[in-house]
C-alpha cells in the first residue's frame, strides 16, 4: 500500500456545487467617528436635560391639579354641615345664616283718605300734580305719596289705621298745595271721610266702658262743636253724627281692637244726621 502525496490536502465539504459563504469582515473602527458622536451626544444631553427637567416641574402640578378637578369640585359644591362653623371674612359664623331676600313691598291699603280740603274724586286726580308740597308739609306724617304710582293711586292719601290727620292748627297741607287740588277750609269743614262703627266688633258689647275714640275725637272738643260720636242712652253702643264727622282718622288708629271696630269710609257725598 503506498502512502498518500505528501502535498494532497483535505477535500472541502461538499456545499451542493455552490462557492462557500465568506464571513463579513469587521467594520473598520474610526476613532475620529467614535469621538464626534459622543461629543455631540453629551453635548445634547446636557442641553435637555435641564429642559426636560423644567417641562417636568412644569406639566406635574398641571396634570395634578386637573386630576384633582372633580374632587375640588364636590368639595367646594357639596352643602357643609350646618352644626359646623364657617368661616366668613376671616371670622367664624354659623352656617344657617338668613341670606338677604328681595325687599317685598308693603301691601296696598285697601281703604284711604285723601288729604284735608281735597277736591271731589276725579276732580282732585285732575288738578293735583303728586308734587308732594303736602306730604313734606303734613307735621303728623300721615299724608303719603307712592313713588311707584300704585298705592292711592298715585295720589297723595292717608291710612287712617296708621297715621290719621291730626287736624293741625296751621293746616299746612292745604296752605302748602300749589296746583289748589287741595283747598283751603275751616277745620270744622274738612270731610275727608265719616267713621263707621261695628257694634259686634266693639269692646262695650262685651260690657267693657271703652270710650276711646270719644276721647280723641276732636269735633266737641277742639273746635268748639258738637262732638261726632256719642254714647247712645238707650243701647250703650258709640254712635256716630255723620254730619259732624270730619273723618280724621283718630278714632280709627286709637281703637284697641283688632281689626278695628270703628272705621273711617272715605268721602262720597252729603250724610244724615242720624246714624245706626
């Protein structure tokens, strides 16, 4: 047996007829490419981080506050316990305080006078001007004008039950009226209206000796005439003389009870004498 030629090789692998895979070479390293990108990467680290840093002091109060949104809301919204103090102005209050309301306007009185020496209805509306001389000139108070035209209809009058005239001396509001709705007369003369008296409602049907409106009722007493109420001898009732009657008001607003049992119907013509 001979041996083989000293110069034979092994044969390669079979690879199907194709030239064998060469492995790729290793990239060349470039020390100077290497450099250049980590200089400019530092170099871009350092630039966002402060930023990014700022952005983040930023953007995390912002989400934290709209993430607290809704529970803010509930909380300002939500009604708090009315045994627990709130604070208002820096001060501590209780919670169940009255919150003002709209101002509501005095009811309109059902009945009222006009003023002394008035001019008969629908003239006195026609000459009267609502200057209000005699609401400023009235030393009682008790002649009033609305401002809002609603109340005696936008005319001067007077709420007997509230303020009656008192039959002043000066009678100013006819000596102060401009436009003569308001004509000067004598006291006796006035006639703004006549008292009514509810025999049911008053205390002497009960048996009470209440003379209250006799006491102030200035006819018989201040003026020298006959009085316009008196006491009648067979019933014991308060009796009303309508043609002496001024119709002041001052029985009305001094009468205990409640509504009052004597009333004053605002003038609407000539009267008897004699009365129930």
């Amino acid at each position: 047996m001979s041996d083989p030629a000293p110069d034979s090789q092994p044969l390669p692998p079979d690879t199907g007829g194709n030239p064998p895979a060469t492995p790729p070479a290793p990239a060349a390293s470039d020390p100077r490419a290497s450099g250049r990108r980590g200089f400019f990467a530092n170099a871009l680290r350092e630039v966002i981080t402060p930023v990014a840093g700022l952005l983040e002091k930023r953007i995390t109060p912002v989400l934290s506050a709209i993430e607290n949104i809704p529970a803010e809301v509930e909380r300002l919204t939500a009604p708090p316990p009315l045994d627990q103090p709130h604070v208002i102005g820096g001060h501590h209050a209780p919670r169940n305080l009255h919150l003002p309301t709209a101002h509501t306007p005095k009811a309109l009185p059902e009945r009222y006078l006009r003023p002394p020496g008035a001019m008969e209805a629908g003239r006195f509306e026609q000459v009267c001007s609502t200057c209000g001389a005699c609401v400023a000139a009235c030393p009682a108070g008790a002649i009033q004008l609305d401002p809002n035209g609603l109340a005696g209809d936008g005319f001067p009058y007077i709420v007997a039950r509230d303020q009656p005239c008192v039959v002043c001396e000066s009678l100013a509001c006819m000596k102060s009226c401009p436009s003569g709705a308001l004509k000067l007369v004598d006291r006796a003369a006035i006639r703004m209206g006549v008292a009514a008296v509810d025999a049911l409602m008053c205390l002497r049907n009960s048996g009470e000796e209440c003379t209250l409106c006799l006491d102030v009722c200035p006819m018989g007493k201040d003026f020298g005439e006959q009085p316009a109420l008196i006491v009648s001898t067979e019933t014991g009732r308060v009796r009303v003389r309508k043609n002496i009657c001024i119709g002041c008001g001052l029985c009305e607003s001094r009468c205990p009870t409640d509504p009052a049992a004597i009333t004053i119907l605002p003038e609407k013509g000539e009267y008897d004498i004699i009365v129930a």
